[in-house]
C-alpha cells in the first residue's frame, strides 16, 4: 500500500471505448492507478488487459452503483486523486441525425436513458467520489459535458438538455466542493470520433472531428491547472484547442 499510496489514483467511467479509453491509457501510462468503469464487460476487460487498470462493471445510473464504484476504489487503493466522470450516450440515433424531426417522433424512453447516463450519473458520481476524494486531503472532478451543453445541438435536443443539466451541475455545485478542497470543472468537446457518433477516427478524414486523444489531453491539463466551476471547449481546428468559455453574468447573481 506504501508503493500505492505514492501513485496517483484516478477513476474513469464510461473507460471502455472512445475518450474514456484514450485517458485511461494515458493515465496508466503516467503512472496512475486507474480504475475503468463501464457497463460493456468484455470491452473493459480488454483495456484491462491492454493497461493494466482495474475495472468495475455496472449501470452508472444506479445511485447504489455510484457508492460502490466509490467503496471499490478505496478498497483496491486506498484514496483517490482525480475522477473523471466521462459516461455519456445520446438522446437520438446518430443516423437520425441529419434528418428533420417532430416532437411526436421523439423517444420518451429515450430521453430517460439519456438524462440518467448524461446527468443523473454526473450527480450521482459527484456525491460518491466527493468523500474519497476529501478523505485523500483533495481531488478534482472532471465532468465529460458537450458543446452541446452550451449551445444547442437542435438535431438531439434530449442530448442537449441533459448536457446542459451537466455544466449546470459543475457550476452550482463548484463552490460547496471548493470549500471541501475539491475541485470540479467541465470540458466540453465538439464532435469526437468515437463508437458514441459511429465513427471511427482512423477511418474518417473529417477536419471537424476530435481525436479522442485530444479530448484526453485536455481532460489532463485541466486536472492540472487550479481553478473550479469552468467549462472548457474542445475543438478542432481552433489553437489553441482547449479554451476557457467565458458565461455572461447577470446583474444579482454569482457568477
């Protein structure tokens, strides 16, 4: 545990595929001890294999789920330094997406699914990891939100709202975790490559899609750097590639 204790431990949702599996390779690379969560098993196994991290399978959703993600991780290292709450999924098929739409089209159960992969998990986690991460003396909290989040995305407008609810979330909860030593930020890609939009980046020549790899490497500066309650945007083609977004504050509220 001594050796352990000495190494940065981080934990990763959604850690099977895309950006999730990009920064869990890249933290084990750094040395961390990574703990890789997801619902898909034989994917996580594989990375698994590949990196050498741990991995835990369940349905981030569940509340219940969360606390145990949070009890595995002090369990197999006793603390944590920095938890990356990556999950997401979205509220329309990516096919339909170039495609117009009416309200009666729309998938109530859907909009469940999303809203508790792409929000309820985010609160869920947040809650779960913020005692490890105090009893460990301080962490950060990375939220996985969207530009989608800041602008609205009108060919998935489920995907939208709950990526909106996320940054939501990093900024109204950012001070109470801030007295904690806890910090939480937001970083908020364009369009990735990733299994997520059907793509993959090997495969596609598009200038305007991420490399998973590049949203990992802004999820790591940002862990890095002090500050709490900030939304990054993460897009291709702009230098640099990670920048601050700047909210409009109004007259009588915190900012």
């Amino acid at each position: 545990m001594g050796e352990i204790n000495k190494s940065k431990v981080s934990v990763v949702t959604g850690a099977a595929s895309g950006i999730g599996a990009s920064l869990t390779r890249q933290l084990t690379e750094r040395g961390h001890f990574v703990l890789g969560v997801d619902i898909n098993r034989s994917e996580l196994d594989k990375l698994s294999e590949e990196t050498g991290c741990s991995g835990i399978v369940g349905d981030l959703s569940s509340e219940k789920f969360n606390q145990e993600v949070a009890s595995q991780v002090q369990n197999l290292f006793g603390k944590v330094d920095s938890v990356f709450l990556n999950a997401g999924i979205l509220g329309r098929d990516i096919e339909l997406q170039g495609t117009d739409f009416t309200t009666n089209e729309l998938d109530r159960e859907r909009y469940v699914k999303a809203r508790s992969i792409n929000f309820d998990a985010v609160v869920y986690g947040t809650l779960a990891m913020a005692p490890q991460l105090v009893n460990s003396g301080g962490g950060s909290i990375i939220v996985t939100a969207s530009v989608a989040g800041i602008t609205a995305w009108n060919r998935d407008p489920f995907y939208t709202a709950t990526k909106h609810a996320a940054i939501g979330w990093v900024r109204g909860i950012a001070p109470a975790l801030s007295s904690q030593g806890v910090s939480i930020n937001a970083i908020c890609p364009g369009g990735v490559a990733t299994p997520l939009v059907g793509l993959d980046r090997l495969e596609s020549k598009n200038p305007n899609l991420l490399n998973p790899e590049d949203v990992a490497n802004a999820m790591l500066e940002t862990v890095e750097e002090e500050g709490t309650g900030k939304a990054y945007i993460v897009k291709a083609g702009q230098e640099p590639m990670r920048q601050l977004y700047k909210f409009t504050p109004i007259e009588g509220f915190p900012v």
